[in-house]
C-alpha cells in the first residue's frame, strides 16, 4: 500500500515526491536546526529525503522536536586519539593515503558507508550543509558517482572568525588547503547558500548562484505572545556564552558592569531584577566566575541546557531577552536565538554591537536595542525596570509582517526553490 501524504487537502504519493541525499556534519537530535527544520517541511513541498551524519555525543544540544520527519543515519567515526588538535591531525592526514590531497579518514568512511546504504535507491540531488568543511569532499565525490546536482550550505565558514581555528603551524596548513578545495567545490557546485549577506558576498566570488537564506524560527514554536505580569523584572539568555581568549569572544562584561553600577546605586535589587542564563557547562563555569567578579552573584541565575521544546515558554515569561554578541574580528555570524526571540514579541537586548548585521535586523524589526558602551546599556536597563516596576511588564512594539519573512517554513520554501532549478537544468 501506497504511503499518502496531502498538500492542500489534495493527497499526493510519497513515491511520487523527489528525493534529495543530505550529506552533513550536524543533524537532529544533536545539533543543526537549519537542516533539522528544513527535513520538518520537505514533504508538504512535495520532497523527501535521507540524511546521513556524524554521530556526536548526547550531551550537545537537544533538538528531539525535530527528529521524525524524514529518515536519517548517524555514521560512527573512529577516534584515534584522545586529544582533539591531534585526533584532528591524524584523521586529515591518514586520509591523504587513501583519497589524495584534502581527502580525510572520515571523508573515506562516511562515501564508503553512504554508497553501501544507498546501492537499490534513486535520488535527485545532493545537500550538503556543514559549519567548516567536512563532509564535502565526501557530498561532492557521491554526488559525481550518481551523476546529480550538488547544493552547498555553509552556516559557518572559516573567514568569518580568525580564532576558531589555528591560523599557524600544522592546523595553518590544513586550514589552507581546505579553504582551497572548498573553493574549488563551489565554484564546480550548481547552487551555494548561506546565511547572512556578508557570507553570500564572500562566497559569491566562487559562484554566482549563491543565495542567502537566513535562519529563522519555527512558527509553531515561536510566535508573538501578549504581555504579561511577571513576579520578577527577568533578563533571559538561551545559548553558549563559548568563552574564549581573543578579542571577538561573546563578551558579557560590558552588560555585567551595568548591572553592577545599578545596584551600587541601589537602583535595581535581587529581589526584583534577575539575569537568566540557559547554557552549557563551560559556560556555566565562566559566567559564574565573571558574576563574582561584579559582585552580580545574587542577580545571576545559571541553568543547565533545556530542550528546544521548552525555550518558547522561558522566553514568555520573560521581560528582556539578551544576545551577546562577537562583534570584533568577526562577520556575518548571525545567531539562530535572534529570529525566536524577535518571534515572541519581547525586547531584545543586544550587546556589545550596534551598526552589525544583527543590530539593523533588530531596528529594522522594531524588537529592542543594541549597545556598544555601559552607559547606554545601563541607561536601557534603569528606564525598563522602572517601567516594568509601574506595568508589571515591559510592551514591545516588533513589527510581525517583517519579523515573519524568518520563518522556518518559509525558508524551506526557499531551498527548494532552488532544488528544482537545479535538476529541471542539470
């Protein structure tokens, strides 16, 4: 019996719909919402797919909503050494012996395995969405074997932020190559998309065809919530705080120096006022750490991870809502917490960026503020709380016909858009 699916109240055959190959670095449950929510639309497009993945451990980020829609495969990758840097090394390296240059042991594993799953089915194009680089040898390699377009996704590249990986030494040199092979494979790629516009202006030196599609917020999740009374005037941020040593770290000091001069000033108390952090253990340790050094302690709550299904109702009973950002040295990183705040109908708070990409969404948008000194921020914080003190909740004017160009649905739409264009012209 046939498996029937319906669009419009008209019912269509899952046989009939066309099948895409995902190959990517991260999918749900662990991580990639981008992708995860791309699969959760596929169908009432009129597409499917299979999705194969690294398997990562459990403890990362939870997406179990997201995991269900469509059929998906985490592939065991072996682990050679216990220090990351050095297991890093060994993988690129072994792989030069068995695929060529840029070639790793995990490219090699993952065609192997995908090429074995997939011997008896048919598909019609190959995605492949990573944060770096892997696995697109591998993608570009299954998609020439089987004779299909590819589309390329980058949510991160390696220009956009000099310190996540080693400029110097051994890991200098692979980052080099890679950034090369990467280029050459867009450029032989039909389609490129990305997910801010300095990132399609860079990328789009390689390919013409590259498209922005930004991430965005599932509106059956998120959406605007009317005001309501909270006990406590509450600052909330969902999301890794990723402490590091350079420059363009997201950085809380600026926003924790104002916090610290309003209560030295006696204008804002713990009973009252309170910071709300949902994040992982490194930054739980750090946050901690930084909180006593502003004697903020009593005003800063830290919280482990929480499930995706569970933020839209933390971010409702919340007055603020706070993205740090990392403005220095980087570009175009546009965190996926921006679009579901700005969906719930709360002010957002950003900090320490003003004129970035981020800040003219949020203007644009008419959701909050940005800052990029501690007077402003503090001047923002004292007039809210006081506002909050005589309403018992702080109003936010968003605008929902712009904010809604963000959904999650809507940016399926987008994708595939341009996986027709590319098998009707492959």
């Amino acid at each position: 019996m046939e498996r029937i699916i319906y669009k419009n109240n008209n019912p269509i055959e899952v046989n009939s719909m066309k099948q895409a190959l995902f190959i990517v670095d991260h999918f749900p449950p662990s991580f990639a919402p981008r992708m995860g929510y791309l699969a959760k639309y596929l169908k009432t497009l009129g597409w499917s797919a299979q999705v194969f993945s690294i398997r990562h451990p459990s403890k990362i980020n939870k997406f179990d909503n997201l995991v269900g829609y469509v059929e998906a495969e985490e592939v065991a990758m072996p682990t050679y050494c216990q220090h990351h840097g050095a297991n890093r090394l060994i993988i690129e390296i072994g792989g030069r012996f068995l695929g060529g240059c840029t070639w790793s042991i995990y490219d090699q594993k993952m065609y192997k395995y995908i090429m074995k799953s997939i011997a008896d089915k048919k598909f019609d194009i190959v995605v492949c969405s990573t944060a770096s680089f892997f696995p697109m040898n591998c993608a570009y390699k299954v998609s020439q074997k089987l004779n299909m377009p590819i589309v390329l996704d980058f949510r991160d590249i390696y220009e956009q932020d000099p310190y996540v990986y080693s400029t110097k030494g051994l890991g200098g040199l692979l980052r080099k190559a890679q950034i090369k092979q990467r280029n050459k494979l867009i450029g032989k790629s039909y389609a490129t998309t990305t997910i801010s516009e300095w990132h399609r202006e860079y990328l789009s030196q390689h390919n013409a065809n590259t498209h922005l599609i930004y991430n965005g917020f599932d509106e059956e999740l998120f959406s605007p919530r009317s005001e309501e009374r909270t006990s406590q005037f509450t600052i909330t941020y969902t999301g890794s705080v990723a402490p590091t040593d350079c420059v363009g770290s997201r950085d809380p000091e600026l926003f924790f120096q104002a916090i610290q001069h309003l209560h030295t000033e006696n204008k804002i108390e713990p009973e009252t006022f309170c910071i709300n952090f949902y994040t992982d253990n490194v930054s739980r340790i750090y946050l901690a750490k930084t909180a006593a050094r502003y004697n903020i302690e009593d005003y800063v709550h830290i919280y482990d991870w929480v499930s995706a299904a569970e933020i839209p109702n933390i971010l409702a009973h919340s007055n603020v809502l706070l993205i740090l950002v990392a403005a220095q040295n980087t570009h175009g990183v546009m965190t996926t917490k921006l679009y579901e705040y700005m969906a719930m109908k709360r002010q957002v708070l950003c900090v320490p960026e003003k004129d970035g990409p981020i800040g003219k969404i949020i203007a644009q948008s008419k959701s909050g503020y940005t800052f990029d000194n501690e007077a402003d921020i503090k001047n923002y914080l004292e007039e809210s709380y006081n506002k909050w003190k005589v309403l018992g909740w702080l109003p936010c004017n968003a605008d929902w016909q712009y904010v809604k160009q963000f959904s999650r649905e809507l940016q399926a739409k987008q994708f595939v858009e341009i996986f027709d264009k590319a098998i009707s012209q492959s």
